[in-house]
C-alpha cells in the first residue's frame, strides 16, 4: 500500500517551514482507495514568493486547522503505507519535523518519484514534475496545489510500476525508516575488513574518499562507527560504499600515516582540527628510528637528518638500512616536517620505541 502525497509549505529558513496545504491518496497499487486534502493555519507567515507560486495567501489560512489538529488523521490515512512523492526528500522531512514538534516520532518507508523516474524513463530533459508530466502527457490541474501535484504523483507512478517490467527497480528504491538495506550493506563491509592496525578510508560510490579512521584494530573501530547515530556518524554510513585500508604494523605509523593522508586527502566527514603551529626539535644529527612492521621479518623506518624528518617506509633486508641511498629510495618522503616532527617526539616520549639507530 502506498500513501502518495504533495505538501505546500510557507517558505523560509531551513527545518523552519511551516505546512499550508496537504494532499494524501492512498494507492493499492491500481486504485485510491482513501484520501486526505486539507489546508493547514501554519501559524507563521508565508514567504511572498510562495503567495505568488501557490496563490495560497495568509487570509485563506486563518480558519484553517493547525498542524495537532489533523496529525491523527495522517498517522491513520499513512499506516502501513510506503510514502511516495516527487522529491520525497522534501515533503518526508517536513512531515516529520511537524511532528518533532508534536513529540511524536513519524518514520515511514519511503519511494521518490524523481529517482524511479531517472531509473525507468530516460533521457528526458527535466525530472520536475510539472514538464515531465507534460512530456508524458499525464494531465495536471492546479500546479503547485498539493491535491493537483498529489494527483500528477499518482498517475506518474502508475506509469513507473508499468514500466519496472521486472519489479525489481521499485522495490530496490523503498528508502527504509529503520535503514534496514544500509545496514546489511555495512555488516557486509565489516565482514571483509581483518582485525590488525591500520588507517582506513572510506569510499562513496565514485571512489572518493570521504572519511579516514585509525585503530588498533581497524575491524572493531569500524564496527563501533557504524553503530553510532550522531548525525556526522550516520552521513558517512549513508556515503559508505567500499573500504579499504593501509596496514600500519605499530602505533607511530598509525599516527603519523593518519595525519599525512588527512592532510592530503581532506575528507569531508572527517572533523576539521586547527593546526598545531608548535615546532618541535630533535638533536642537530642524523638517527633511524626501528619500529615494528607489518609481518614478521619487517622493519618500520623513519629517517631523520639534521633534525629534520625525510621519510618513512618498510624494510625487509638489513642492506637497505645500512646504505642511505638505497633507504631514501624506499622511504617515502614526508612533505609537511614540522608535523610529523610533533608527532614523533610526542610519540617518543610516552612510549618505549623498539630502536634507534644513530647514523
């Protein structure tokens, strides 16, 4: 069953908007079997624009119910229903936020009638509602009135549940409240990754990396981000899409790993922190420090000369550590110095490094 709405709002600041007009039919997927239109007193003003766009003006809204007085009425007309809409982003959100401000929690599945549209009829030149209604020549009376655009919705998905021949493409789209298929999908990007350290990197579905973590154990840390519901947290489980990572062996390359490739990459969802201006010094002369690599057999290098920090790289012969030329060659260079020095030395002091090797 499917309750396929429109929802005319005052206009304004954002999670601000007020409903002035609603239109609901319920859709058993071949008839409107009920239906709810009503005016809605928002009890703020309307914005001139949307007076202009709508023709709904604060006058004709005086009388109208508030929002308390017919939420009963839309919980009843929209239970066990998948709310449709075209651009269901738009109208899902301000239902639930007038009902936030009821202290009820409104969660419905939901389908949008711009993504099915992009997916089962192609190539049109606009997805609004109102030219790709004409371009299929559905009729359309009293645009940008909930009950005419609500009507237009009804029609339009008609058409898409003819065309997803397979029924595969419209089930697929149902965004669940509960996020059910987002998280299947998480558990499974969690099944792949293995417990050891390292920094990970969060994909979205174009490659782009859009969150770097770090751990001990980078299966664990992972688990306990996906698990959390702060909004950043559930912004990069909504982008998650692949997951890779760089094993680190030990704790100072985690830190410092993590600290250059936040710098270079610069995900978005990660939180932006000032930069540290404290310059950190070691003595004027040249030292490897040895930690712990990866496997057994290998080292993790860091080369220090006159103070200053090259690089940092994996050795698994003892030659390459014994000829600087080949070392450098091997080591990765490190570009932002006054960091990594920061992070080193504040290693170095709170832990026991496993060698340092003056050169």
């Amino acid at each position: 069953m499917y309750a396929i709405l429109d929802i005319e709002t005052t206009g304004g600041k954002f999670n601000e908007e007020g409903i002035t007009e609603i239109a609901i039919y319920k859709f058993d997927g071949h008839n409107i079997v009920d239906q709810f239109i009503t005016l809605v007193n928002p009890e703020r003003e309307i914005q001139a624009f949307v007076v202009k766009l709508t023709g709904i003006n604060n006058k004709m809204l005086r009388n109208a119910p508030k929002f308390y007085e017919v939420a009963k009425r839309i919980i009843e007309i929209t239970s066990d229903c998948t709310l449709v809409a075209h651009n269901t982003v738009f109208d899902y959100r301000i239902l639930s936020t007038e009902f936030e401000r009821l202290g009820y929690d409104f969660n419905r599945n939901t389908l949008c009638t711009v993504e099915l549209s992009q997916k089962l009829i192609l190539d049109q030149p606009s997805y609004s509602l109102g030219k790709l209604t004409k371009s299929l020549g559905i009729p359309m009376t009293d645009r940008h009135r909930a009950s005419g655009d609500a009507l237009a919705t009804v029609q339009l998905f008609k058409l898409l549940l003819d065309k997803d021949n397979k029924k595969t493409i419209i089930q697929s789209a149902v965004k669940y409240y509960d996020r059910r298929r987002e998280k299947q999908k998480l558990r499974t990007l969690i099944d792949e990754i293995p417990n050891v350290q390292a920094v990970f990197y969060i994909h979205d579905s174009s490659g782009k990396v859009v969150y770097i973590g770090k751990g001990k154990d980078i299966k664990s840390e992972i688990n306990k981000l996906f698990l959390k519901e702060t909004k950043r947290a559930i912004k990069i489980q909504e982008r998650a899409d692949s997951i890779t990572y760089n094993e680190t062996g030990n704790e100072l390359f985690t830190q410092l790993k993590y600290a250059i490739e936040l710098e270079i990459l610069s995900p978005k969802l990660n939180i932006k922190k000032k930069p540290k201006t404290k310059i950190s010094y070691f003595n004027n002369d040249d030292f490897l420090i040895i930690e712990k690599g990866r496997n057994t057999g290998e080292n993790a290098i860091i080369l220090v000369e006159k103070s200053e920090v090259y690089g940092y790289g994996y050795t698994s012969l003892s030659y390459q550590e014994n000829q600087i030329d080949i070392l450098k060659a091997v080591l990765t260079k490190i570009d932002n110095k006054i960091q990594a020095k920061n992070i080193i030395k504040n290693y170095i002091n709170r832990n026991k490094i496993q060698k340092i090797i003056r050169l």
